[in-house]
C-alpha cells in the first residue's frame, strides 16, 4: 500500500511527489502519457522569478525576454521593454521530463501509459484503478491521493468536489517564423474575443500561436493563422493545432478526508490569462507540507486536511479574486473601449510608470490592476462601462 497516489505527471504533480518523497512518503504517480516529454498544449511562458525560486535548469528553457509587442484591434502598436528578462519561454515538455526525473531520484513511483479509470474512497484509504496501455484494470491502494491532472472535472466532479465554476478553451499550434524575435500579443473581437492571441518565439525560427476564447475556438484560430500570414508575422502554412481547457476560476473546495485537488484541476490559475505552471506548484508545496505534517500526525481527516485549503488560499486568494474580475471586466470591452483605454494608456505615459515600478512583476496581474485603478483617467473608463452593465442586470 502506497502512502500517497498522485494522478497527473505535469509540473504540479511531479513538483508535489518530490516533495512528498523527500519527507519519506511512499509515493506512486500515475501518468497516462506514454513518456513525460510528450508534447503539451500549453505556451510555457513563466516569469524569471519563477525559474529562480525553482532553480529550473536554463537547458530547458528556449529563450528569455524583457520585451514584448501587444497590438490592438486597429493594429496600433504598444511596444514594452525592460532591461533585464522578466519572462523565459519554457521548452514544456522538456520541463515535465526535468520535474519528473527529479521526483523519481527523490523516490517517487512513476507508472507511465497508466490511465486512472476510477477514484474510490472508504474509511481505511482509496483504491485507485488504473489500465496501463490496453491491458486489464489494475487497483493500487493508497492512505491518500493528489489529484494533479490538469483542467477537467471527472475526478474532482466524482470524488465530490464539483466542476471548476469557469473556463474556457485554449488553442495552439507550432508555426513557422523565422523573422519573430520577442512574444507578440493581439486583442480584438475578430481575434479572440474576451481574451487574446498569441506569438510566441522558442526555438530557432519557430514559434507557438494560438488563443483562448469561450466558443467557435476552431474558426477563430484558422482566421488567427490567416491574419498572421496576410500581415507577414508568418509563412503561410496549415499546422497541426491542439486543444486544452483553460481553468479561469477556482473550485470552491480543495480538499476532503484523505483528497487534495492541486493547479488546473483545482482552478489555481491566473485569471486574465489562465497560466497556470507558477501557482499550481506553490499550491503543490502547501499541500505537500500540509499532507507530510498529517502524515506524522497519522491524521487525514478533513478537518485536518483543510488546513491546504486556508493557506494557499492565504497565499493566492486575493490575487485570483482581484485578476477575476479582471477577466470579466476585460470580456466585457468592445473594440472601441479597447483602443480607448489604449489610447489613455500611452498619451498619460501610464505605460512608462508602470514598466518603472519594481512591485509590477509578470506573475502578479492583481497588482497590475489595482494599480490601472488608482488612474482616474482609467477609473472614470471602468465606471463607464461598469454603470450601464448594473443597470441591465
């Protein structure tokens, strides 16, 4: 019988099993992917505070940046640029290989082309059934489970936890672009409506592009590809795309007697713009220093347990709340608003002060807003918009 079952071989859930291996836990992770670098959707761009609290190797990252182009609907052109890097584009599934290998030296059991089926609790631990490849169902008990795998709500839905309360969908695919030297961001109705899309540069003349929106994501990613190529960001080309949800609010509940729901899954995630890698594994080091400390107490009630759920949200809840409402104040522009607050923006030199505070970093987007709201200029724009959506509720 294993101490814990983690389900999930990502960054959160390799992350969580080394830690919980190094405190003596038994500790089995079951991962349905064939190997841990198997491609992922996902754009992989984290900020070098992360890379540095981490002591993530520099092999697996493509490149680092301290500038990017973010244009508007219109395509005006707001270009923001620091002297050192804020941000390093991750090769993604190098970095699952790298945490992996990591747990696994530290102890961890992983079981790879291992599809988990089916989470059962009862009074004594959890039986967890799993089929690796196409062979017969196999059930491996464990004291307690992390379910780490990533946005969807089977096995929180099932273990009595309920669905993330919003997301939405992401799209990607790797492209062409040998002349992309720094991350470019677009807005626009036409392009991602409520959210953005994105180019971002890795290796050497290739880039990822690709958008999140709430519905008809296929569609808008083909006009996303055509623009880019009609406006010579890329070659024309037809690449392959994959698919993801995209987490944008947390579940409501965390854990349960002998359950921890950690990252996407649990909806640890930054709002505006749904990146999840950087708070998922925060949230992975509290659970893992709340599940060792009732692992010495030899107690995994609830009561117990709940204490993950205090602290990370201790540590991340106002930040999640503030960049929500964010994102729903953000889906509720039009074009027009947007290039107005654009506008504003840039004339007031905004940009400029901004980029100039060391406490706006690219992690926290909470700080980021509160800060536009300081701006009466911005302020007054907000209540403009804000008021009349009162008025219709």
């Amino acid at each position: 019988m294993f101490d814990v079952a983690v389900i999930g071989a990502g960054p959160v859930g390799s992350r969580f099993a080394r830690n919980m291996a190094e405190q003596g836990v038994k500790t089995v992770v079951f991962e349905k992917k064939k190997r841990l670098d198997e491609a992922v959707c996902c754009t992989g761009i984290v900020s070098r505070e992360f890379v540095e609290k981490y002591g993530i190797s520099e092999d697996v990252i493509y490149r680092n940046a301290n500038s990017a182009s973010i244009f508007t609907p219109s395509g005006k052109l707001l270009h923001i640029e620091r002297d050192k890097p804020q941000a390093a584009v991750l090769n993604r599934p190098a970095l699952n290989e790298y945490l992996g290998r990591y747990a696994i030296q530290s102890g961890a059991d992983y079981r790879m082309n291992s599809n988990v089926v089916n989470i059962e609790k009862d009074a004594r631990g959890v039986s967890v059934s799993v089929q690796s490849g196409h062979g017969p169902t196999e059930t491996i008990r464990a004291k307690a489970v992390a379910i780490t795998s990533g946005f969807g709500y089977r096995f929180t839905e099932s273990a009595g936890f309920g669905r993330i309360r919003d997301f939405a969908m992401g799209v990607q695919a790797e492209v062409e672009a040998p002349e992309l030297k720094e991350v470019h961001v677009f807005l626009g109705e036409k392009t991602a409506p409520g959210f953005f899309g994105w180019l971002v540069p890795t290796a050497s003349g290739r880039a990822l592009a690709g958008l999140i929106t709430r519905t008809k994501t296929a569609g808008f990613m083909k006009e996303f590809l055509e623009m880019l190529s009609n406006r010579g960001f890329i070659p024309r080309q037809e690449p392959s795309v994959s698919y993801a949800g995209v987490a944008l609010r947390d579940i409501q509940r965390t854990s349960a007697s002998r359950v921890m729901i950690i990252g996407s899954a649990a909806g640890q995630v930054k709002p505006l713009t749904g990146g999840g890698v950087y708070f998922g594994m925060m949230c992975a080091d509290i659970a893992a220093q709340v599940l060792g400390q009732a692992f010495q107490a030899d107690d995994l009630t609830s009561k117990s347990l709940a204490n993950y759920d205090k602290e990370w949200k201790k540590a991340l809840g106002k930040e999640i709340k503030v960049g929500y409402w964010g994102r729903r104040f953000y889906e509720q522009l039009s074009d027009r608003y947007i290039e107005t607050l654009f506008d504003v923006v840039v004339t007031s030199g905004i940009n400029r002060t901004l980029l100039a505070s060391d406490d706006v970093t690219f992690d926290w987007h909470g700080s980021i807003v509160l800060k536009l709201l300081r701006y009466q200029t911005i302020a007054g724009i907000v209540q403009a918009i804000v008021n009349p959506l009162k008025k219709n509720k």
